[in-house]
C-alpha cells in the first residue's frame, strides 16, 4: 500500500504531575532525514527518539518535538523550607544588627528569597523517570503519523489508478493508428516509385519491396507497446505493495515508460500518434510529480 511522506501526529499523557506532550511533522524527502528536540532533561535519549522514529519510516523529512510541562489540573504541592527559612532570618538579623538598623524584621524581607519554598516542579527535574511514559507517547505519536501518510497514500493511489487508466486507452487508439500506418508509408513510397516510373528510369521491384520491408519494421511499435503494457502492470502491482521502497520501484517504472514513450513518437513518423503520445506523457509527468511525495 503507497505511503505519503506529508502528514502530521501527535499525543499526550500526563504521568506524576507532568503533562507530556510530542508531536511529528513530515515532509517529502529523498532520504530519511530525522530531527529531535528534546527538554534538557530527557537529552540522554536523544538516540533512543531517533531509532524509534527511523525504525517506522524509510523516507522523509520528519522533525519530532517533545515538551514537558507540569500539569495545571494537579494539585499545588508547595511547601515551606523551615531550614532555609530560618537561616535567612538569621542572616538578615546580623545584617540589620551590622547596619544598626533598629527596624524589626518583616515577612516582606523573607519573601523577597524564593527558595524558601519547595515547589512541586521536583518532577519535571526528575523528567528521566519519566522516560517509559515518554516513549509511549511518542510511540502514540508515531502511530498517529503513520496513520495520516497512509491515507494520503491512498488518496495518491486511486489519483494513479486513474491516471493509469487514461494511459491504457490511449495506447488502444495508438494501437489502432499503428494497422493504418504502415499503409500510409507504403502508399507514399509507391507514388514515389511510380513517379519515377513514369521518367522512363528504371528501377527494381525487388528493391521496391525489400524497401518496404525495412520500413514495416522501422514503424514496428508492437514490442514497446508491450512492453509499454508490462511496465503499467507492474506499476498498478507494486502500489498495493506492502513492502518498503514502493516510491523508488515506481520511479523506475516510471523512466521505463517514458522510454517506451519516446521511443514510440519516434518509431511511428505520424503525427497523430505523436499527439496521442503527447497526452500519454503529460498523464506520465504528472504522476512523476506525485510521486516525489511516496515513501
């Protein structure tokens, strides 16, 4: 089944008093190209981020971000640090007393230190306990993702298979053109000859017939028209592929048909299967576009 390379995931979970959050973006690339931010508490597992991501996905760009944040819905958790409370108390004492200072210690001088209280923030300090919950969520997250490239796959298939089709029934008409062609050629090589004729300049029939011989197998077409069919076999079989790489098995298909293309617009020397041709690689050109964007 194709995969797009564009889309987006994204999960959260909240886990002792902290909110996790990690979204993925993606973008059409030719290699996989993964980048990571991370809080400055989980940074050890940078690698660990990557591997989970790359084992997913072959190709595109894919930029991961992680946050954590303390979840508002808890509690506050705030306390009072008597220790250090007490140790500023003293300290501004001997202060007030050095600068002779006959004011009484206030309240308001103790608030002006904030680690006299201990908040409830100690968790997002501890953030590398919470790495197993992370990486659910980023899993969460991955799966998300997939999820969306998937369905962009199929809309980029059926949009293929359309496509395909159209390409099918121009090569009918092609097929049709290439019975009468030969015919054209012969006739105009026969006036020819008779024109000459008609000058009394002698000529041989024999050589007038392997002549046409020759030019019956310059206008053959019928093996690039089959291997023309064969190539779009091939590319309706591997976008239901399940297996990795379909993007650059389709792309080789693709070149392959274009050959087959050119070659039949030179081979033919009629105008109108040029033309037909023409909206053969226009249809070819526009499933290189999107292509561009499969995994």
């Amino acid at each position: 089944m194709l995969e797009s390379m564009t889309g987006y995931g994204s999960a959260e979970s909240v886990a002792s008093g902290v909110k996790i959050l990690v979204e993925l973006r993606s973008v059409n690339n030719r290699f996989a190209e993964i980048s990571v931010k991370l809080p400055r508490q989980l940074l050890p597992y940078e690698i660990e981020v990557r591997e989970l991501i790359r084992s997913r996905f072959q190709r595109g760009k894919i930029s991961a971000f992680v946050q954590l944040q303390a979840d508002d819905e808890q509690p506050i958790t705030t306390t009072l640090n008597a220790e250090k409370t007490a140790a500023y108390r003293d300290l501004l004492n001997q202060l007030r007393d050095a600068a002779g200072i006959e004011a009484p210690l206030t309240l308001d001088n103790l608030l002006r230190f904030s680690d006299v209280f201990d908040s409830g923030s100690s968790a997002l300090e501890h953030a590398s306990e919470l790495w197993d919950q992370v990486k659910a969520v980023a899993l969460e997250a991955v799966e998300q993702l997939k999820q969306m490239r998937r369905r962009e796959g199929e809309e980029l298939l059926q949009d293929f298979a359309t496509r395909l089709a159209e390409i099918e029934k121009t090569l009918a008409l092609i097929r049709s053109l290439a019975g009468d062609n030969f015919e054209v050629v012969r006739k105009k090589l026969t006036s020819k000859v008779e024109a000459v004729a008609g000058k009394d300049i002698a000529y041989s029939r024999d050589r007038l017939e392997m002549e046409l011989v020759m030019a019956a197998e310059r206008l053959d077409i019928t093996e690039e028209m089959t291997r023309f069919a064969s190539h779009n076999k091939f590319f309706l079989e591997e976008m239901h592929n399940e297996e990795s790489g379909t993007g650059r098995k389709l792309n080789f298909l693709l070149q392959e048909q274009l050959r087959e293309a050119n070659t039949i617009a030179s081979k033919s020397q009629s105008a109108e299967i040029s033309q037909k041709v023409v909206h053969i690689k226009e249809e070819l050109e526009k499933i290189r576009e999107q292509l561009q964007n499969i995994e």
